[in-house]
C-alpha cells in the first residue's frame, strides 16, 4: 500500500472500482430502484434479528463522513424487553402531549393522510431499537475536546443507517418524541450526548399496509446549471 506525508500524517493511497460511464449509470439507477422501494413502516414483527446482523448495520452507518473525522455519534442498541417497555410508556407520554396540545391545527391535518398518533406499540414489539446519541463534545483524559458540524455529521450517518436497514431486508421508522431527554436518563448516557433520534428496526409483519403517496419528481427536488 503506497503512503505519503501530509502535514507530518500518514495518508494512504485510495482506489475505488473502475466502472465504466454505462456501468456507473446502469448501477445507480439500480440502486435508485432498490432505495425508492423503501417506506416508513410501523408494524414491525418481533420475529428475531441477530446481534450480529445490527452490529454491522451500526458499523456501515459509522463509515459516514464526520467533521474532522470526530465520529460524534453513538448507536446505543436495545432489546432488553424491560428496557424497551421503558422507552415505549416515555415515549407515549411526550406523545400523547403533543397530540393533545402542542401540536397545531395544521401540524395534526399534515399527518392525518400519514395514519399515526400517540400510539407507539413498535418501540415494545421491535426485536431491535437503535437510539442514535449525537456527542457534542468529546471527553478525552479528562479534558473537554471540540467536535464539529455535529448535527450534519450524525444526519448524515443517520442516512446511511436507513438505507443499511433497507439493504439488509429489514424496516424502521424515524422516530423523534419530543422532548428526548428520557433517552438519555433511561440510557445512563454521559452529559455530552444528546439524543438525536430513534430507529425501531426488524422484519416487517406478514401484511403490512403503508400511505398510498408519491415521491416528488426529479424536476421538483432538482436544479441543474449546465
């Protein structure tokens, strides 16, 4: 492996597949096809999902790009039935005052076609939950260190974790209670993590039903300067 020196590090030599410009493009329409089959799904089944199997869709997701390569992101794995009980009645509850107050008028007509509500049985019946923690400092030999462009870094990798979960067969959904702090105390999590959001993962059920929705066309997310 062929190495240089940049500012006294060691960078090494990157290579990445040769492909052709047809084979480029008849590959990322493939993987466009793959990803558009992927929806938010809320029956989850608690058919069991192996450790193994979430350890690698948690190391595929912490091979996202960080600011400065801090990787301030913890996936924080749950299976522990007691644990996830826990979470679901926390989660309900933050829930149940959002339907019924802090939400606006708007926000609730938004969500109606969507088919959700306080309800949130997936967080007990999901053989996995991954709740991503963004670290908004480091703490190394006692001392407080910066990391940078947190909140973009964990998006990003938060991204990744999705479309790992697609990959692998499996379903989640984004779930984001607000406020999140009762992750962080059930959790046990240092005081330089934030909760930044909720994954319930696992095998979908035999029949699931999702919103009938479209995805926007390319002409309306796009704009090319040529």
């Amino acid at each position: 492996m062929k190495t240089k020196q940049i500012n006294g590090f060691t960078h090494v030599e990157h290579s990445i597949p040769n492909f052709t410009l047809e084979e480029s493009e008849e590959r990322a329409q493939e993987f466009y096809r793959q990803l558009d089959q992927r929806r938010t799904v809320r029956e989850i089944s608690d058919r069991p999902v192996s450790e193994k199997l979430i350890q690698n869709l948690i190391m595929t997701a912490s091979t996202a790009p960080s600011g400065a390569h801090k990787q301030p992101w913890t996936f924080c794995a749950v299976s522990n039935p007691e644990l996830k009980t826990q979470i679901r009645e926390a989660a309900e509850k933050e829930e149940y005052d959002s339907y019924h107050g802090r939400m606006t008028d708007r926000w609730l007509k938004d969500l109606a076609p969507i088919g959700t509500d306080w309800h949130k049985p997936f967080l007990e019946k999901a053989p996995w939950l991954i709740i991503v923690f963004k670290k908004a400092y480091d703490i190394i030999d006692g001392e407080k260190v910066n990391n940078y462009y947190v909140n973009e870094s964990v998006g990003i990798a938060c991204g990744m974790l999705i479309t790992a979960i697609h990959n692998a067969g499996l379903v989640t959904l984004t779930h984001t209670p607000s406020p999140m702090n009762f992750l962080s105390k059930l959790l046990e999590r240092p005081g330089n993590e934030r909760p930044f959001l909720l994954l319930p993962v696992g095998y979908p059920e035999q029949e699931v039903y999702v919103p009938d929705l479209e995805r926007k066309p390319l002409s309306e997310v796009s704009k090319f300067y040529k």
